[in-house]
C-alpha cells in the first residue's frame, strides 16, 4: 500500500513549501555571495524534490481545482 496524501492537502504542502524555499533562497543569497547559476541550481533541486513526491504519487495535487484532472475528461 502507497501513502498518499490528499489533494487539498498535496497543494497546501506544495505551496508552503514553495514559499518555505522561496524564503530561505532569498535570505541566503542575501547573506552570501551567490552567483546567479548557483541560484538556478539550487531552485531547480528544490522543484525537483516537489516533482519526485508527484511522480511517485506520494502528493496527488488537483491545483486548487484550477485544472481539470485527466479522469474528469473522460
């Protein structure tokens, strides 16, 4: 059996974690001196984690009901 966590809950998880690394990227760089691709490097590893829990069906996110699911085109 895989966990899996709720929609409404996958996107509230994903937004705050998205604000959470928003926050602490602009803190460190602000601390120390970071080069641009640095930067990019490191916000692509944090969508990266993100899209590994999504792929592996562990969050099931439905955006807030913005975009339609694939089962509800049939």
């Amino acid at each position: 059996m895989k966990f899996r966590i709720p929609p409404l809950a996958s996107d509230i998880i994903i937004s705050i974690y998205a604000v959470i690394t928003l926050y602490l990227r602009f803190k460190f760089e602000q601390n120390a001196i970071v080069s641009p691709m640095n930067s990019i490097v490191m916000g692509v590893c944090f969508v990266l984690i993100i899209w590994v829990f999504i792929k592996l069906k562990i969050l099931n996110p439905n955006w807030f009901g913005l975009i339609k699911s694939k089962k509800a085109k049939s």
